[in-house]
C-alpha cells in the first residue's frame, strides 16, 4: 500500500513548491532524505517531478523516479495535505529545517 505524500520548498518570496510523491511518504522515510538533500536538490527534484507527472518515490539520499508522464500536473503545496489522497506533507525551508504536516492533525 502507499503512503502518499507533497514534497515541498520554500521558494526565495516566501511561497512554496511542491510535487505529489506517490511511494513511501511516511516521516520515517522521508525526513532523513530531505535532511541530507540540498534545497536546491529538493526545488531541482520537484521541478522535474511536476514536469513528468508526479514522483513514483525517493529512494534514498537524491535519487528519485518520476512517473514519466509529461503534462500532467502534480504539484502542490504543503496546505494541500489531505489532497490527492495525500496523508503528509513535507516542506524543505530555506534554512534547512523540514516541517511535517499529517492529514490527520491539518
């Protein structure tokens, strides 16, 4: 089963980015990555992800699939949890820090 999840970055006016991550969207998965990862890595990821129709998974510390579906619209927001039968969201800031919002608490 998945744990489907947003994955986002506060971009440099204070909004944010995001992308539907479909795999293994669970806190314990994804906050050990998205720590290690760069912000840019993150906003890098995320753009390619919303190009080719969402991210099948990150699979460890940057490396990730698309879905390979260019055009279809996947992006998000960290407010978006609950959305796309999303259960997380994630968002990378600017200083580095990571917050976690669950469907469940939003």
């Amino acid at each position: 089963m998945s744990t489907r999840s947003i994955i986002c970055a506060e971009s440099l006016n204070g909004d944010d980015v995001g992308v539907y991550c479909h795999y293994d969207g669970y806190p314990n998965h994804m906050l050990p990555i998205l720590k290690e990862m760069s912000h840019d890595k993150v906003m890098d990821m995320i753009t390619d992800g919303n190009k080719n129709g969402g991210l099948r998974m990150i699979k460890d510390f940057g490396s990730y699939e698309t879905f390979d579906e260019p055009g279809e619209d996947m992006s998000g927001s960290f407010g978006d949890v609950g959305d796309m039968g999303t259960e997380y969201s994630f968002l990378k800031k600017l200083d580095g820090t990571i917050i976690v919002a669950s469907k469940d608490v939003c």
